[in-house]
C-alpha cells in the first residue's frame, strides 16, 4: 500500500524531443540565399533573382501590384544599388515604358542617370538622394532646354536656358532663379542684355545691339550710345546696392541719383 502510494507521488519526466520543432524548420527552409525563381508577397508584389541572408542581393527583378513598376536591375542588401532600369505600365498599351534609367543607392536614384517624365520630357545627368543634383540637362515639354548645375531639383549655379523661340540665359542660378551675373540674348530682336539678377529679376545691365542683321524681328532703329564718365562704376555701385539689399531683405529699388550723377552733361 505505501509502495504504490510512494510511486504515484513520483514526478513524471518527459523525454527529450529529438525533432526540430517545425516553426523552427519552416523559418529554416524559408531563409532564401542564391538564385530564385519568383517569390511572390501576400500584397501581389513579386521578386525573381538572387539572395543572400534572406534579402535580395545581386541581380533581380522586382514588379510592384498596386503601383504597376517594375525594376530591373542590382540590388543590395535588399534595396535597389548600383546599375537599374525603373519601368511602368502604359495605361494605353498595357505595355512597360522606362522611367529611369541609371546609378542607384540605398533605394533612392543616385550617380549618373537619365529620367523619363513623358515622350517630350527628359532629364539626363547627376543625381542625389532621388533629386538632381549636380550636373545635368533638362528637356521640358514646353520646348525649353535647361544645361547646368542642379541642386535639389532646382537650377543652381553656373546655367544655359535655351527658350523655345531661341532667346538664351546664360548665367547664375541660385534656387531655381536668375541670382547673380547674366547674359540674356533676345535672338528674335537682335539685342543683348548683360547685368545683374535678383531672384529672376533683371536689376541693372548694359543692353546692346546683338546679330540685328539676322534677327527675325529686328528693333526699328538701333540702341544709341550713351556716354558715361564710367559706366563700370555704375554698374558697381548699383550691383553692391542690389547685393546687399538681397541680404537685407529690404526694398530694391536703386535712388535717381546714384547713376543721374554719372552721366555727362
């Protein structure tokens, strides 16, 4: 009677498990390294290419469901780096039609690249952190045709705009405006005028005849010369007035007798 009282109280050990629990076997079978044949999402997205560390790491394909893009290209670590080309789906034609064509870097469009906006709209050059950066020529649907420095997708530094009807800048740029030093040639009159720009607007400048002969719709009678006892001091006064003004961010208009004083009687 005690014996089996005493067996009874005995605690019950369980033996070892000597198979891998399957939630640890299926996380195993699932760690993707190599190449691949497609791996689909539970969102419709889907990817073909390599692996590495269950990432996508070398050369692949990935098609986005919901935006209808595609990328082909190098991938590292699981985000799109080096050399790839960025596609869409026309609406029209069902078809694929290439946006971006060019470097890549921790996801975002980076280095040497061409962007696509529409069959009329490019831009070809640097950029940075998915914006153009650097040196690189726009193409707008309007015509226009923009050739210089970028910064943060807008005109920045040293810049050729070419205008639809052939006029050119040829200048400064600082934050998408004529800021600085510039030449603006009016091809279509025959004239060209030289000065200084504040935030896109022209503040003081020499303007000259230019090519009248070949122009398409020349002025009726050519600009006269004005003598000055120093017409570059005048242009020095005024530009330091306009400069400092900018940073004052003060009224610019430029006092009557700063340049009355310098012409001859």
């Amino acid at each position: 009677m005690w014996s089996q009282i005493f067996m009874c109280s005995m605690p019950f050990l369980k033996r070892p498990q000597t198979t891998e629990p399957l939630v640890r076997l299926w996380d195993r079978k699932a760690q993707k390294c190599g190449p691949h044949h497609t791996v689909y999402s539970v969102n419709g997205d889907q990817y073909t290419g390599e692996w590495m560390d269950n990432k996508k790491h070398g050369k692949g394909t990935q098609v986005w469901k919901k935006t209808g893009m595609i990328y082909d290209g190098a991938w590292r670590c699981g985000k799109r780096e080096g050399y790839g080309t960025l596609s869409k789906t026309d609406p029209q034609t069902k078809e694929y039609v290439r946006v971006y064509v060019g470097s890549w870097r921790h996801d975002k469009k980076d280095g040497a690249g061409t962007c696509l906006y529409s069959p009329s709209a490019f831009y070809e050059g640097q950029w940075k952190e998915d914006q153009r950066s650097g040196w690189g020529q726009m193409q707008y649907e309007n015509g226009e045709l923009y050739e210089g420095e970028w910064l943060k997708d807008k005109h920045h530094g040293q810049g050729l705009l070419l205008l639809a009807n052939g006029n050119r800048f040829v200048g400064t740029w600082s934050d998408g405006q004529k800021n600085g030093h510039g030449k603006f040639f009016h091809l279509d009159r025959g004239q060209l005028y030289e000065g200084f720009w504040v935030d896109g607007v022209a503040k003081c400048g020499t303007m000259s005849d230019f090519g009248r002969e070949a122009a398409v719709r020349p002025t009726v009678y050519p600009i006269p010369k004005i003598c000055l006892q120093d017409s570059q001091a005048v242009l020095i006064e005024a530009r330091a007035y306009f400069t400092e003004d900018k940073e004052k961010s003060t009224e610019t208009t430029i006092p009557s007798h700063t340049v009355a004083r310098q012409y001859v009687p």
